[in-house]
C-alpha cells in the first residue's frame, strides 16, 4: 500500500512541476511509475512545490518512521492535494499562436488577416475555413471546429481539383502557373460540375479557366431556369477544333527560326468563324483558347451571323526587319490557309497584326489559292479594306462608355479618364474621349506609364503617334511638355480619376491595381483589352460598387465593322467613313441595351455593379446556345 502511494505521489509530483512551467501534461511526457525512465539519474536532486523530493523516502515528506502507517497515507495524500491545488492547470485562450502551428502542420493552410479577424486559409483557392458555421454562439470557435469547417471545404470537388491543377503542373515539370486560379463559390451544382470539368480537363490554361469561370458565375440562374442548356454549355466550352502547326522562317542573316503557330476554331454554331491573329511572345495555347471564347460570345451579342475563333504565333515583330516579317508571314499562311475561307473561316487583325501584315498574309494566300477572295479582314482601304476599320475598337469603347452613362444621367465632358496601353485601341480611344471632352491624362506601355495632369489635346496626340510610330519611348514626349511626367516600371491605376480605361492586355489590372482605383476615386471600369482584370480584381470592383463595362460589350466595335467589310467586299461597294461611324455608334447602343435587358430578366438588377458584366454574358451565351441546342449535339 505504501509503495502504490509513493509512486502515486511520484507521478504528481512530477505532473504539478510540469503544468508549473506551462507544459501541458502528455502520457509521452511521463515516466510510467515505478518505472526509471531512460537516461534519467538514480537520486535526482530536482525539488518540486512544498520542498518533495522525486526520490524522497517516506521519512523525507516530514514525519517520525514510526508513525501509524494509516496517517501516514492520509498525510501524504493532503500534501499531494496541496500539491495539486497550489498548481492548478490554467485553461488555454484561443490564440493567434496555435493558428499558426496547425498552419505549419498542414501545409495547404496559411494564416491571414481578414476583415480585422486572424483566419486559417486555403493556399489553393484562398478561400478561408467558415468558422461560425458549426457554433452556434458565433464565437471564434475552438481549433476542432476551424479544422472541420476548413476540412470540408477542401473536400469540396472543386477544391479538389484546384490542388490537382498545381500538383500535376509540378509533376510534369511545367511549374506553377504565373498567378494561382481563384475559384469563387457557385449556386448551381450544374455549374459547379461543369467548371470542375474544365479543371480537371485543362489543368495547366490559366488564362482559360478563368474566362470560363466568370461566365458559369453569371450563367448560374440561366442554368437553374433552363436545365436543357447545362449540357450545351459543357458543349459549349470545348472548342470544336484546335490547329497547331510548325512556323520555320528565315532570317536576315541566313539563320533558321521556328515558332509556333495556332487557330483554335471555337464554335462554328451561328456562321463561319471569326476571329483575329495575334503575332507576340505571350501567346500559348491557354491564350489562344481564352480568346476564342470571349470571341464566340462577343460576336454573338454583336448579332452578327458569324461564329467565334482565335489564332496567332509567339513570333514578335518588334525589331524585325520588313523582309523577315514579310518571310515569316508566308510561311505561317503555308500552313493556314488549308483551314480557312469564306464560308469557313475568316481571320482578321490583333496585336503584332496590322495592315501591313494582314498584306503579306493575303498575298500569300492568293498566290497558294489562285482566289481573290474576303478571307481576311483588315485589309488596305484602296484593295477592299473598310474605313475605320483601325479605329472601330477604340470608337466603339467611347461610344459603348457614352451610352452607358447617359443611362446615368452623366456625360463624358470633363471626366478625368486614365487609359492604359498604346496601341490601337488606347490611341483611338484617346481620340475620341478628346472629341467628346473628356480629360484624358494617361497613357502607358510596357516600361512605364506618362502623366499629363493637364489632358491630352488633338496636338499631343499627333505627337504621341509619331513617337510610337518611330518606336521610341513614350519619355520622349515629357521633352515637349516639360509639366508631363513618365513614370518608369509603374501603372497608371493611382492617379485620381473618374473613369478607367485598360487597354493593353489580359490580366494587367490585378487586385493591387483595383485597391489603387478605389482609392482614387475611380468609379467606372471600360474594359477595352480582352479580360484586362483579374478574377481578385472584379471580387475588389464589385465589393466596392465600381461599375465594370466588360470587354464583351465594350470592345465589340473592332468585330462588328469587320463583318461590315466582308458584307462591303461580297457587293463590291465603298462605304464612307461617316456610314460606318454611324453604324458602329448603332451597334454600340445595341449591345448596351440587350445586356441590360439580359441582365434584368435573370435578376441582376440595374444597380448592382457587374449587371453590366452578368447581362453581356448571359446575353451572348443565349444566342449561340439556342443555335447549338438547334442544330443537335454535334
């Protein structure tokens, strides 16, 4: 009985010593009694509370050796009470430290600030573990119910398939890619096995995944009112045919050269394909695709019989010489010209792909066909080309931004606009904010932005074009207008402003970018590149009731007068520049109007800010979709 007590006592003893110094008690941290743990010394001298010896006999914890054995037990047995009540174990807060270990442990998870609170959050799809919903006090919850609610959103299939996408890019050795895929919540489980397709289909397309997730976020209720076309979306989002060819050419030196040359044939439901070449070193297979897409919708709101395509090479003309542009434009038509025609496909100019280009590309197929046929559009006004065909995308982004703020009982006149780009589209927008009086300040390119808080005029937009067509740096003009500033290795996105104008390229407008604008007081975005805006941007836009114009709408223009010109090329007529103006403004107005509508029938209401965004999607994917569901699954 003794010898149980004394080892009883032992074990107490050590325990108190432990919560004492903030250990928190562990079977794997106790020795078992009456059993010497290993490494440890045969009379440890270590006191504990109330001067108890580890190894103290009997006669050590304060009494006579021949005392009554029973008070002895009873004695020893208030002392180790005493023990207990001296030492009590303090219960542990929930604290931001053990958030941070359990992130440590499963790697998957990290830790960050959200709305004032510390949060466990997905490293996948930086969606964060809904604390509240198992506790009903609404309280932080303890760490199990974080873990579970966290857990069961990475079962979800579509988290899933968003931690597949990043292990099989590091499994093929492909890396990750540039900016990881945000994946937002869906209402339709339709949708939501639809996107997880797509996923699991094209792991590695970026740039695609994103284009199709922003248009099943807005298709959600369409599916739920409409169930037949769930199946023509899954249809929808493959492209009906995809070309990827080998493109050698030779330089000025004699050396060989081989790029990579694409058209992706996306949906042939409403007419012949349409769509542009774009000739620049960011073009994949995930560019091409995304751009495909956004075509088969845009040049279905445009009401235009023609369906949607995409094409292109990673070759880039800058510091080309006209001979070895020449050189390899032939030989990318070697290649194209077996999947194009008239009543097939249609191509027409991009970025990298202007008039001059277009040129040698028709020239090359002429000479390879024998016809003389509208197979390309963008082509030079004396041999068949449309006028402002260069300027129907910029036109047309003005015009789209005027009607929409007519709808608001605003006008262009003084608004301080910020345009990115300084290409054909920014330029020409520049021109026609000027026109309408707007106060355009920015224009940029891909070292730098420049800064004219006085606006732009006509005379500093001639000026702007002979720099960019020498091909010098857009600092150059700050040796005219000594007020004007350039700003290097930046973006225009923090100087205050009205109206937003990006209009370079994918993706240059992430969610850094958008917090800049609204802190600027930015409060409309006209996309005028193809998905300028990041995924995290639009959440930051509508979060904050900033009106978005999408590039669906807003940059129809550029589509819609090149269906004019193979309309003007098959009656052999000249149509004047002010007819086409007037039909693009027509077209424009259209567009804005049909989205709205779109928008309003599936519940998006006027004032939400992305019912501009919800109507043209919804708007384009009804048209082509009743074409397919039409003509069969095929």
């Amino acid at each position: 009985m003794k010898g149980a007590l004394w080892e009883g006592a032992s074990v107490l003893a050590q325990g108190s010593r432990a919560m004492s110094q903030g250990w928190e008690p562990s079977l794997g941290a106790w020795a078992l009694a009456g059993m010497e743990s290993e490494g440890s010394v045969a009379h440890e001298s270590d006191v504990v509370g109330g001067g108890v010896k580890r190894d103290a006999s009997p006669h050590d914890l304060g009494g006579d050796s021949d005392m009554n054995p029973e008070l002895e037990e009873l004695e020893l047995l208030g002392q180790n009470k005493q023990l207990v009540q001296l030492n009590p174990r303090k219960k542990k807060k929930v604290v931001k430290k053990w958030r941070n270990e359990w992130a440590e442990t499963y790697k998957w998870a990290y830790v960050a600030v959200y709305e004032g609170i510390h949060r466990i959050f997905c490293s996948v799809c930086k969606e964060y573990g809904r604390k509240h919903r198992r506790n009903p006090y609404g309280n932080e919850g303890s760490r199990n119910m974080q873990m579970s609610a966290l857990e069961e959103h990475n079962n979800s299939l579509l988290h899933k398939e968003a931690l597949r996408l990043q292990l099989a890019s590091k499994d093929q050795g492909m890396g990750l890619i540039d900016r990881p895929v945000y994946i937002k919540a869906l209402i339709s489980k339709s949708a939501e096995f639809i996107l997880a397709a797509v996923l699991h289909r094209d792991p590695h397309e970026g740039e695609f995944i994103q284009a199709v997730q922003e248009v099943v976020h807005s298709l959600d209720p369409v599916l739920s009112k409409i169930p037949q076309f769930v199946h023509v979306l899954e249809r929808l989002v493959e492209p009906e045919r995809v070309v990827i060819f080998r493109v050698p050419w030779v330089d000025d030196k004699g050396e060989a050269h081989v790029n990579r040359g694409f058209r992706v044939q996306f949906n042939q439901a409403l007419g012949p394909y349409k769509g542009g070449l774009r000739f620049h070193p960011c073009v994949n297979l995930s560019v091409m695709k995304f751009l495909a897409f956004e075509q088969t919708l845009k040049n279905s709101l445009s009401s235009l019989n023609v369906g949607g395509a995409k094409g292109g090479s990673d070759f880039n003309p800058k510091g080309k010489s006209e001979n070895e542009i020449m050189r390899f434009c032939q030989s990318f038509m070697e290649e194209l010209y077996r999947h194009i025609g008239p009543n097939q496909d249609t191509p027409s100019g991009d970025i990298g792909v202007g008039p001059r280009e277009i040129g040698y590309l028709f020239g090359q197929y002429r000479r390879l066909t024998s016809q003389y046929e509208t197979v390309l559009s963008g082509k030079g006004v004396p041999w068949g080309g449309f006028n402002l065909r260069p300027e129907a995308t910029g036109f047309g982004l003005v015009y789209y931004a005027k009607e929409v703020l007519a709808d608001l009982d605003k006008d262009l006149r003084g608004l301080r606009c910020v345009v990115s780009g300084a290409g054909k589209v920014a330029m020409h927008a520049l021109e026609k904010l000027i026109a309408f009086s707007a106060i355009p300040v920015t224009i940029s390119d891909s070292r730098g932005y420049l800064y004219d808080g006085e606006g732009f005029d006509y005379g500093k937009l001639a000026l702007l074009r002979d720099i960019k067509l020498h091909n010098k740096s857009l600092r150059d003009y700050t040796k005219s207008y000594t007020k004007a500033k350039y700003y290097d290795d930046s973006k225009p996105w923090s100087v205050k402003c009205d109206i937003a104008f990006p209009c370079a390229t994918q993706n240059e407008l992430n969610h850094v970018d958008a917090m800049a604008l609204v802190n600027a007081g930015c409060q409309i975005v006209f996309e005028g590149a193809n998905m300028p805006c990041t995924t995290e941007a639009m959440e930051i836009f509508r979060k904050s009731k900033i009106l978005v114009g999408p590039c669906k709408a807003a940059n129809v223009g550029g589509v819609a007068v090149a269906g004019y010109e193979v309309v003007q090329n098959n009656s052999r007529i000249q149509w004047t520049p002010e007819e086409v103006d007037m039909k693009l403004q027509e077209i424009m107005k259209d567009i804005y109007h049909k989205s709205i509508k779109a928008a309003n029938d599936y519940g998006f209401s006027k004032g939400n800010p992305q019912a501009l965004v919800h109507g043209a999607n919804i708007a384009g994917f009804l048209r082509v979709a009743q074409a397919m569901l039409e003509q069969g699954c095929v």
